[in-house]
C-alpha cells in the first residue's frame, strides 16, 4: 500500500495562496536542542555524521503516522545520540496545512517539534471537517495552549511574510529533490524513495553512522 499522501498541484496552492495541550518535552543538551537554522527547524548535533531533511505536511495522514510511530525511535535511537541531524520542513498539501505551518512558525524553537507533534498527534480532531477557517480556529486554540498569545496567533495566520516563507519551501522542495508528496525524506541529500518505517531506517542508517 503507498504510504505517500500524493500532493495538490503546486499551482492550486499558488491560486489559493493569491486569492488539547501540548507534549512535555525534556530539556535536551544544549548541542542537540531545538534551533532554527535559516528557515529551517532543526534538532540534532551540527555535526551528526547522517542529515535527515522530512518534508511535510501537517494534514497528511501518513505524516501523522511517521511522527507518532516512527520519528520517536528515529530520535532516540539516533537524533539523541548525536548521529542524526533531522530537519522539518513545510510541505502544505493544502491551505489549512498552509495556515496550520504559518501559526507553527511563530512559536520559538524549543516549542515548535512539541507543537506540531501535538498537531499530527491530534490531526483527526482539527483537520477534519468543510470549514477551513474552523480548522484553523482549533490550531490557533492548540496554539494558545503552547504558549502563543491569541493576537500573535491571528497574525501568524494572516501573515504574507510567514505565508511567503512556508510556499517558497514547498517551492523549493519541488525544484531542488523533485518533491511530489508527504512525507518524503532526504537523507545527506538524496531522496529516500523507500519506506520510512522505523525499521527499513534504521537497516539503511546503520552503515552510515559506522554501527555496522
């Protein structure tokens, strides 16, 4: 079964684009914690031997499950060891996801991953439905509950700035590695077309990190 959420065409974004609590998270040593990196959020040691680039977005089911199933062994198994640097990046398939990573790219590094966890962790809850501005009502609610006040959450949403930067990524996932849906990963810079189970990572990864 693919386990790919294929995307909308990029030009349906573009005509768009024209026209609850949240996860503890234990404080992780200063040279692995949560930082941002460019326009990129990022976790892991700078100098990990493996680089893991995800793209995704947060309506996708699929990504849903690789955060809640997969990601967690991925982190503990290598993020925290200091041989992965895994990188977050904004895939919107769609405008809540759009809007849903706009409101994300407002709170500070050391709640981002928490926040957005929350969000695939509860992504039946609050992106389901007809009513895209009632989606994003519940995110800017899950929002305030991570800490970001209700009138920086309004603002998020409706920022051409924060709005240019979550499109521009997508954009340019699509030019530089041919990104066609969620999730995909990159590792130390080439597309992973495999399964992203836990398992069938930590197979290719192995070699990588000299574990053999």
């Amino acid at each position: 079964m693919n386990r790919r959420h294929i995307s909308l065409i990029f030009g349906g974004l573009l005509a768009w684009v024209a026209g609850g609590a949240v996860l503890a998270q234990t404080p992780a040593p200063a040279d692995l914690a949560p930082r941002l990196e460019g326009d990129d959020m990022v976790v892991g040691a700078a100098n990990a031997p493996v680089t893991i680039i995800e793209y995704a977005s947060l309506t996708c089911p699929h990504c849903a499950h690789f955060h809640q199933t997969d990601l967690p062994r991925l982190k503990s198994e290598y993020v925290d060891k200091g041989l992965v640097k895994f990188v977050y990046r904004d895939f919107p398939l769609d405008r809540v996801a759009l809007g849903a990573a706009q409101i994300a790219r407002c709170l500070p590094p050391d709640r981002y991953f928490g926040f957005i966890e929350v969000l695939f962790k509860q992504q039946e809850q609050w992106a389901s439905g007809r009513d895209p501005e009632a989606m994003i009502t519940r995110v800017k609610q899950l929002a305030r509950l991570a800490g970001l006040p209700a009138n920086e959450a309004d603002a998020c949403a409706t920022s051409a700035e924060r709005q240019n930067q979550v499109v521009a990524m997508r954009f340019a996932g699509e030019q530089l590695f041919q990104i066609r849906g969620t999730p995909t990963l990159i590792i130390n810079g080439k597309r992973h077309d495999g399964s992203t189970e836990f398992a069938d990572l930590d197979k290719l990864l192995r070699p990588m990190v000299g574990r053999g």
